[in-house]
C-alpha cells in the first residue's frame, strides 16, 4: 500500500485526483493538503510514500518546497501535477529527482499509467538485490523503445509478442524458436517469427549453437 498526499489549492481538481486515485489498486490517500504549509505539515504527520504537488500554491511555489521536502522528508517521491508550463519549473524539478511531471489538466487514462509506472518501478527496486545496467536502463527509461502497436508489421501482434518478450526475459540461458513455440503453444515457424522480429529492432540477440545431436540452432536471449 503506498500511502499518498495531494497538494492542490483548487479543491475541485483536488477532489478529482482523489477519485483518480481511488481508482487505482494499492494506493491510500492519507491527506489533502491546500497550501505547502498544510503539505510539509501532513508529511511531518504522516508517513508518506508519494507527494502529488501543484506549483501554484497560495502560500508560495510548490517548487520553493523542493529543497525543504528532501532535507525533511528525503525518502518522499513526488510527483509535479500543475498547470505550469515554464521551463524553470520542469528544471528546478529534475534537479531534485521529481518523478514526473503532469500538465493539467490530466485524464484518468493519463493519470492511472504514470501512478502505475511509478509502482512498477517502485516493485523492480524493491525485489531486486543486485543493480546492473538492465535494471537501470528500466527504472531511468534509457532503454530501448517499445515498437508502437500500429507500427507492429503484418503477422505480429502485440499481445503474442509481449509474450514473447516476457518468455525470453524469463531464459537468461536464451531458448530457441522450437522451445520457445512449445511454450507458447504455437508453431516453431511463428515463434520465430516473432523472435527474429524482436532481434530486427534490437530487443533480442540471436546466436548460433549445436545442439545434442550437432544440428546448428538459433539460440534467443533478451537484449541487455
């Protein structure tokens, strides 16, 4: 359960994001917050996973608070949900690591991917001992893109080939088209389709192995 605080000085907008968040499986609104006095004094009160901050508050910018939130309060994550277009805003958040930044107004879509990235990235860190480039690549967003599904070619869909993604993430030790249709339940022709379509835009690498009986095979792995 992550526990959340929304700093919003506009009530109505406030009450939507609270209804966004009800929406949203695991994630407990512990306050309302309408000034950033009222915000540092909930996260004094309160033990709190994730800061939903506007910049324009009564009492002073929401980004003025930055330094005060991470000198008290560093293990709060914080997201900017503002109206603020100016470019000083989105850099003075950079600089103290503010996970995302929202351009009011925001639709529940919107809303419910990026709180839901947030976690996904907050359950990689949580189950993961061991840091390496894969890892990082994932949480800072450096990794490779994922192929829009309209650009997906003929004979390749989406969910199929997130499935594949998953099967070759799954086999460190790599696995072949012949394993990998077993798996799927699909032909060996049409998982290596999909798994040469994967080493074509650079999300797998492929190498050639002998198998037990000296056949030459191609063997997948997820691209690190």
């Amino acid at each position: 359960m992550y526990n959340v605080v929304i700093a919003e000085d506009d009530y109505r907008v406030a009450q939507i994001h609270e209804e966004y968040l009800a929406a949203i499986d695991d994630m407990k609104l512990v306050g309302k917050a309408l000034t950033g006095e009222d915000a540092m004094r909930l996260l004094g009160e309160n033990k709190v996973d994730l800061l939903l901050l506007d910049v324009y508050m009564p009492d002073q910018l929401g980004t003025d608070l930055l330094h005060k939130i991470r000198e008290e309060h560093p293990e709060v994550d914080i997201m900017l949900i503002t109206a603020a277009k100016e470019k000083a805003f989105l850099e003075k958040a950079i600089r103290y690591g503010v996970h995302h930044y929202l351009i009011k107004p925001i639709t529940l879509e919107r809303f419910k991917e990026t709180i839901n990235q947030y976690k996904k990235k907050k359950v990689m860190l949580q189950e993961t001992a061991d840091v390496d480039q894969s890892l990082l690549d994932r949480v800072f967003g450096k990794g490779v893109k994922e192929p829009e599904r309209s650009n997906l070619p003929p004979g390749i869909d989406a969910m199929t080939l997130k499935k594949v993604k998953k099967l070759l993430e799954d086999n460190k030790e790599g696995i072949t088209s012949e394993k990998a249709g077993e798996i799927l339940g699909a032909s060996r022709t049409t998982a290596r389709r999909y798994l040469e379509y994967l080493v074509g835009i650079e999300q797998a690498t492929v190498e050639q192995v002998y198998g037990i009986v000296g056949r030459p095979e191609r063997r997948y792995y997820a691209r690190g």
